[in-house]
C-alpha cells in the first residue's frame, strides 16, 4: 500500500459568528490520502466540503485537530516556515469560483504562470509564454483566450484558466474544489480525462471535492462522505456506491441525476432526517477500509 | 393548434468585430400542457432564443427575420406596451439565478404580492394575501402564513428557486420560460424543483420551455427535447427519442461524455476542438470539424431537417439516403 501523503486526523473549524455564538463547520474530520490516490468528498451545500479544502491548504487556521503533509505539521509555523517553498510548490488548490479567483486586471498568460514566476520556477518549455499555451492546449483552451483578461471570458473559460494555473507546477496535491461543476459535458469530460491522465501518468493525489456524483463514482478511488461537518461514511468507491450503509450516503446517492429518461422518472428521493441521527457516534471499520459513522 | 410557434427564427447581435449570429433559423413548436427542453453547451444561443421569444433581447441585439406565435398572437409585429401587458399574463419567466432575482430588501410575500397586483390591480388586499399563500403552498412552500414575511436571506437556495417560480406563476401564465432554473442547486434540490415543474403542469396545465445544460434534468422534466449547437437546432424529438434513439453526432457526443454513462477506469468521450464563433460562422454543419462522422458535404452544405418519424428531427446528412450506413456509437435501439 501506498505511503500517505496527507493525514487529516480529527479537525474541525467553527466559524465565529459573533464573540458568544459559532457555527461548526466540520467536526472531527479525519482521511487519509495516499500517494497517486483520488479521493473524493462529497455532500450537500453547506456541509463543509470547502472548508476542509481551505483548512488543509492553510487558507484557515483549523479551530482544532491535526494535519500532516508529507510528514510536515502543517499547524506548526515552523515547520511550515522551514517547508515554505516544498509547501507551496507541491500544492495547489483550485477555487470553486474562477470568478472571484482570478485577478481581473492580468491576462490569462500571466494568470497561468504567475505560480511559476512567484516560485522562481525556471520554464521547462523555453518561455513563460510556452509554458502558458502547453497549459492552455492542455485544458482545451483555445491560445486566443491567452491575451485577454477573466471578465471577458466565460465561466467554462475561466474555469478552465484556474485549472491551468494549478497543473502549470505540476503539484503531488491537488485539492480541487468544484473543478467541474460551471462546465459544459463535454469540456467536464476533457478535464476529467486529464485529471486521470496526471493520475496514472505522473502519480499525482487529488483531493476531488465535488456534489456530481456520477464524476466522483467515474474518476475517485475512494469517498468520503461530510453531512453537517461530519464525516459520515468513507470507503472505496465501488464499495461505497454498491453498498452505502449511513442514512446520508443513501439519501445523497438518490438524488443523482440519471441521463436515461424512464430510470429518472422512476428515482425517488430518498428523504433524511436530521433529528434521526443518533447523538453520539463513532467512525467504525465495517468492512475493509469501509468506514461508518454508528451508534456507540 | 399549438400553444407557442416559432418560425425561421434569426437573432444577430452587432459588435465590433461584426455580425454575431446568435440564433440561426430556429422553428420549434410547443403545444399546450406540453414541457420542451432545449438543452445545449453554454454560448450555443439557448437564453439568446428564450429571451427573443419574450421581446426581453438588449438593445445591442437584432431579430433579423422569422415571427413567435403564442396562443394566436403574433408577438414579432406587436408594440412593446402590448407585449408589456401579455407578460406574466400568458407567459412569464423563471430566472436563473434565484439570489439576484429576488430583491433583498422586501419580504418575500411583498415581492409575490407586488406580482400579484400588478396584473390585478383592483384586488382587495385580503384577497392579494390570500392569493400569495394559495402560491407559496403551490410551490411546496410549507407553514405559508410563517413564511409570508421572511427575506430572501433567510431562505435557502431551493426556497429562493421556489418563491421565484411563484413570482412568475403569480398571474397564471399559460406558459412559462424556466432559463436553467436548477444551475445553482445542489442534486436534491435539483430534483425537486424539476418534479415542482412538472407537478404545477399537472394542476394547472402550464406549458414549459425549460432550458438546461444539464441532460439529467432534461431526462427528469421534459416530454420533447431540442438540441441546439452554435445557434441552431440539431436534433429534436420526444425525451425518449433524444435519449434513446439519438441521431445527430452532436447528440452522441454529448451523451458519450457523460460520466455516468462511462464505465470507471474507461477513457471518457470528449468532443475535439471547440465550438465555432458565431461571427461568420462556418458554411456546412458548424458541428463538422468536431465530428468524427463527418461527410465531405457537411463541410459545404448544411444539412436541412431530416424527419426519422413524425415527432423525431435531426439535421445531419447521415440521414441522408445516399449516406453511408454508419453504427450509431449509442442508442440505435430501445433501451439506450
């Protein structure tokens, strides 16, 4: 088995509404992600999926628990300052939304390089240029796109740019948020492919946050599943959609889309109540690597 | 007769760098109590049709030839304060984004009522209340009279995407325009506002035009569907028929890509390319250079519709009977 390269164990974030009352956005999350592994998180909106994204690239200092990346303490400033350059080469997070994320006032040439320019990353292709048209060609962008600027593009486009901007240092994480889900099916399939491609070819790890189902179920070796900031179910793909034990898992997997008209009509939502879940619950090994959230 | 028909409809916009042409002849009908979906990729002129079909085109825009019918009248000819009062009384429009279609600062019973009287402009305020709560439980809003004096911020995105199908459903249209009204919901809610479209189509026998990129919903809501690629309509025909017996390459195409459809560890479909600007737009069939079936004749020619059966169109000279017989890569039979 494959060495870990990141370790979450027991975190959790509470959003500070005001100095008395807070919102717990994750609660005691822990996964592991192997080297060249894909692993998935999905839920509902608002379950935390996006905040454990920004814990574990340091955008927000976890309220508690423990992160480690390839052996760093990355809740540990000296560790972190001494692993500055490692740290920041070797991840890279693409943000939901390439409309906030992406400096308005550069152009996408500049955009997709600027990793490599802050970094000091001499280009493996010659120029900055080069290495802004391979990375564009990659994601399927078109080399016109490069001199213009984000608000002249749309959201596929730009979407795109910020997936560019994340392969260009060619990182051993990559946390994806949402990557997909502003694309059209057939751009969605290009990344998807490519997201593979760097899986099997250079053995990346993807943490692939995303509420597509189908995408995780094609591209994740293993899921995890958040409802209200609680992991509640995490197992290899296959396993998880054949075999979903937790409440949540059933009713998340119910509410996936099918593109074949008289299967789709007959899926009814499975509903899931809140006040059913049991208040206290640990993560138990149900089968091999199938972890459930259950009663003590 | 049918509800709505639109003909040879033509929408160009005039930008610097020359004519842009949105929408390329366009005719589809749409009978009523009927849920047509037009699906295509973002930029393929789908909103650009809806909202020339409602007269809510920019200024910047031009409907260069082609006429909407709706219910008899002919809405290309009619001055706008005519179209102004038609609004919202035989048609009217889900948006798509339900944050910014609903004004932060009034309830949202105020914001429904506002809809309610300005189509009813004598009702007794007893009567506007009333009739916003018979809305709210319409849309599966529960405890109605609690809900009456929330604001948008306090609503969910579901709630959000309700109260805004209320809003247009407020005056009783016949026909409603829903542009992607599941785009910003995550999958239960996305269910269950489709199955809200088709539930108010059986009480009140509304006619939709739903527009969507997303053919899981299309599955979900719609009787027909039509496909549109770089401003032109493609392939349409029944759900079932676009679904399982698709047979334009676009159509394929798109329902390759699709990674449910795909086996894990399979290589997904993806269309080469990218889709052709709309400022001069190629001669043949736009679709050509992405097309792996490709004829010569598609790269000069277009295509024109050719019928499969009475309800099913596709415009591709594969249907052609001089083309060569060629193994759809999907469908082709009943079970897709």
């Amino acid at each position: 088995m494959a060495e870990i390269l990141l370790d979450v164990r027991g975190l959790t974030h509470r959003y500070a509404m005001t100095s008395s009352r807070s919102v717990t956005a994750l609660d005691g999350v822990s996964f592991q992600i192997r080297h060249g592994e894909i692993f998935g998180l999905v839920g509902q909106s608002g379950s935390g999926k996006s905040t454990a994204a920004r814990c574990i690239m340091n955008l927000l200092r976890p309220t508690g628990g423990d992160l480690h990346y390839k052996g760093v303490d990355l809740l540990d400033p000296k560790q972190r300052r001494e692993n500055r350059r490692m740290l920041q080469t070797t991840r890279q997070l693409i943000f939901q939304d390439s409309a906030s994320s992406l400096n308005p006032r550069m152009t996408l040439a500049d955009i997709i390089t600027e990793p490599m320019v802050i970094n000091s990353v001499k280009p493996p292709r010659g120029s900055m240029r080069a290495e802004a048209e391979f990375q564009a060609a990659k994601v399927g962008l078109s080399p016109s796109c490069l001199d213009r600027r984000p608000p002249e593009l749309s959201g596929g486009q730009r979407q795109r740019a910020a997936i560019a901007r994340a392969l260009c240092m060619e990182p051993e994480l990559l946390i994806a948020d949402e990557p997909v889900a502003s694309l059209d099916v057939s751009v969605q399939a290009q990344i998807l492919n490519l997201f593979r491609h760097f899986q099997t070819e250079h053995g990346f790890s993807l943490l692939f946050i995303a509420h597509d189902l189908s995408a995780v179920h094609w591209l994740c070796d293993r899921v995890g599943v958040l409802f209200h900031g609680l992991l509640v179910e995490s197992a290899p793909t296959t396993e998880l959609f054949e075999n979903p034990l937790h409440p949540c898992t059933r009713a998340l997997l119910s509410s996936v889309p099918l593109p074949d008209p008289r299967r789709e009509r007959q899926r009814r939502l499975e509903r899931f109540d809140t006040d059913t879940l049991p208040a206290a619950e640990t993560l138990r090994e149900v089968s091999p690597e199938h972890f459930v959230l259950k009663e003590d | 007769m049918p509800l709505l028909e639109v003909i040879d409809l033509s929408v160009s916009f005039d930008t610097p760098g020359g004519e842009l042409q949105a929408v390329r002849d366009v005719s589809f009908s749409l009978d009523a109590g009927e849920i047509l979906a037009i699906v295509g990729e973002s930029g393929c002129g789908k909103s650009v049709l809806c909202k020339a079909v409602t007269r809510l085109l920019p200024d910047t825009a031009r409907i260069k030839s082609g006429s909407v019918v709706i219910d008899g009248l002919s809405l290309s000819s009619m001055p706008e304060r005519k179209v102004q009062k038609l609004r919202g009384q035989l048609f009217s429009m889900v948006f798509q984004d339900p944050m910014s279609a609903l004004n932060p600062s009034l309830s949202i019973g105020a914001q429904i009522a506002e809809a309610v009287r300005v189509h009813a402009p004598c009702m007794k305020r007893s009567e506007v209340r009333e009739r916003v709560l018979e809305l709210l439980s319409l849309v599966g809003i529960d405890r109605a009279a609690d809900m009456y004096k929330l604001y948008p911020h306090n609503l969910s995105g579901g709630q959000r995407q309700r109260v805004v199908t209320a809003v247009a459903l407020a005056s009783g249209p016949r026909l409603l325009f829903a542009d992607e009204p599941t785009t910003a919901l995550d999958a239960g809610l996305q269910t269950q506002i489709l199955d809200l479209l088709r539930d108010i189509r059986q009480r009140l026998g509304t006619s939709t035009v739903l527009i969507s990129h997303d053919l899981g919903a299309v599955a979900r809501a719609a009787d027909r569907g039509a496909v549109m690629y770089a401003g032109k309509i493609v392939e349409t025909g029944t759900t079932e028929e676009i679904f399982y017996d698709p047979r334009h390459p676009y159509t394929w195409s798109l329902l390759l890509s699709l990674p449910s459809r795909a086996e894990r560890g399979r290589k997904l479909h993806s269309i080469s390319g990218t889709p052709p600007t709309l400022i001069d737009p190629p001669s043949g069939d736009a679709f050509a250079p992405r097309n792996p079936w490709a004829l010569e004749i598609d790269y000069e020619q277009s295509p024109p519709m050719f019928r499969v059966t009475d309800t099913h169109f596709a415009a591709t000279w594969l249907l052609d009977p001089r083309a060569p017989k060629i193994t759809p890569p999907i469908g082709g039979n009943d079970r897709g």
